[in-house]
C-alpha cells in the first residue's frame, strides 16, 4: 500500500515547483508518469534530466486550459496506456494586483487556467480513470482558497472554487469507485512565488504568521501528493488538506 508500484499518474504543471517535485517523487515510489508544460524545452530538458537520474517519464507539451491540447493529453492516455490511475491537477497560474486594475481577459485567464482546466480535464478522463486501480484525482489548491492571503481576487476565487470542486466530485463520483481530494499550500519555494519571496518585508510577514518559521519546500507538497495518491490513504476523499505550517491554526502573530 505505502508505494505507487504500477501506477499511471498524469501530473499537470509538471515542470517547476511541487508539479515538478511530484513527478520525481511519484516515479521513485513506482509509478509511469505523465506531465504537461507549457513549454517545448522545459519539457524536453526534464524528460533528459529524469533519464540521466535513472527514470523514464513522458511529457507533454501544451497549455492545459486550451482544449484542444486537454484532447492532445486525453488521447495520449487513451492510446498508450488506455486507463488512468491518478490525475493530479496541478498546473495553475496568477495575476497579482488590485481587484479594480483586472481588465477581463486577465481574471477569465486565471480561472480558465486553475479551475475551468482541472474540471473539463477530469470529466474528460472520468472513463479512462473509472477503469483504473484504485483511482484518485488530486487538486493543488491553496490557503488562498479559504484565507484572504493577498494573492489577488481572482486567484483566490479559482482556488475557492477548486477546493469546492473537490468536494463535489468526490461525492457524485465515489459510486464510480474515484477519491477526489485538494492540497492547500501556503507559501512554498516555486516560480509563482519566486518574486514575493525575494521581497524581505513579505517574508517577515509571512514567518510571523507561520508557527514553523519557514516556507515550505516542493518536496513537502509532493510528499502529501504522492501520499493521497497510494493505496495507503483509501478511505480519504472529499478532503482538503491544509500544509501550512500551523498558519491557518493562528490567531495572532505566533510567539518569536
């Protein structure tokens, strides 16, 4: 139970930060690994450096919010492997700034990219994930989702959305033998927080509130993603786990 031996995972975003930290981690614990990136040589130069590191995964290149490219991967599936054991949704993106300054192709992007994706992606993979050992669909949500952590309204909005898209799915589809659940991260090491990170006051405010005094690792997300993944964690579904480092359990700015 406590491995992903024979299972075939597809992985969103499978490029940078905890999409790209599940692949390594899914394919040391067994698993055949699909990922999706926007670019042509991200994907290429990971597929090479997962070679020289002893693994074999098969990428995928396209912006998953477009459907024709969604198509592109469901076939891939449909063709190679002809069932599906895990989705993980993972790919997401952000527009940071005030609710007032969105023009509208910005905020309908976000949403297209973190929430509309993730569900057109699962209805679309519902038949070949039925057909699946034991299967499971995982969505990287967010403390945004729940928390107005500054990260925009539109961000916040998709996240909300996904973790209530979570829930939904789990229920109407437990009878087809699916678990769905939701990891919500606070901050962690990624490109879409690379930025913010850089920023000192930021970081500060973001320690004071977070009992662990550090931001998270991709690694540490993964970890749950691979975990919700195995058979070991059967019985969870219609969940969303909060990796946050103690933040959301706070009132107050935690003791120094």
């Amino acid at each position: 139970m406590w491995n992903l031996s024979q299972k075939k995972i597809l992985i969103t975003g499978g490029t940078k930060g905890i999409g790209r930290a599940a692949v390594i981690e899914t394919l040391k614990l067994g698993a055949e690994v699909l990922f999706t990136a926007r670019k042509a040589e991200e994907v290429t130069s990971y597929e090479q450096e997962l070679r020289e590191a002893g693994f074999a995964a098969t990428g995928v290149t396209g912006d998953i919010a477009d459907a024709e490219n969604r198509h592109e991967v469901v076939n891939w599936i449909r063709e190679h492997w002809g069932v599906l054991d895990i989705l993980v949704n993972n790919a997401g993106m952000n527009i940071r700034k005030p609710t007032l300054e969105f023009i509208t192709e910005e905020y309908k992007k976000v949403l297209e990219v973190n929430l509309i994706a993730p569900f057109e992606l699962s209805r679309s993979l519902h038949p070949l994930l039925v057909k699946g050992h034991h299967p499971a669909i995982i969505n990287v949500a967010s403390i945004a989702g729940f928390l107005d952590v500054q990260t925009g309204s539109p961000y916040a909005m998709s996240k909300a959305g996904l973790i209530q898209q979570t829930k939904n799915l789990a229920t109407e589809w437990a009878k087809d033998g699916i678990r769905v659940n939701a990891l919500s991260p606070w901050f962690t090491e990624t490109p879409l927080t690379e930025a913010l990170l850089l920023n000192e006051t930021k970081v500060q405010d973001v320690l004071s509130r977070t009992p662990l005094k550090r931001v998270a690792r991709p690694e540490e997300m993964a970890a749950i993603i691979a975990f919700l993944a195995m058979d070991a964690s059967s019985y969870i579904t219609g969940q969303n786990i909060i990796a946050d480092g103690g933040m959301s359990a706070t009132a107050l700015f935690t003791r120094s």
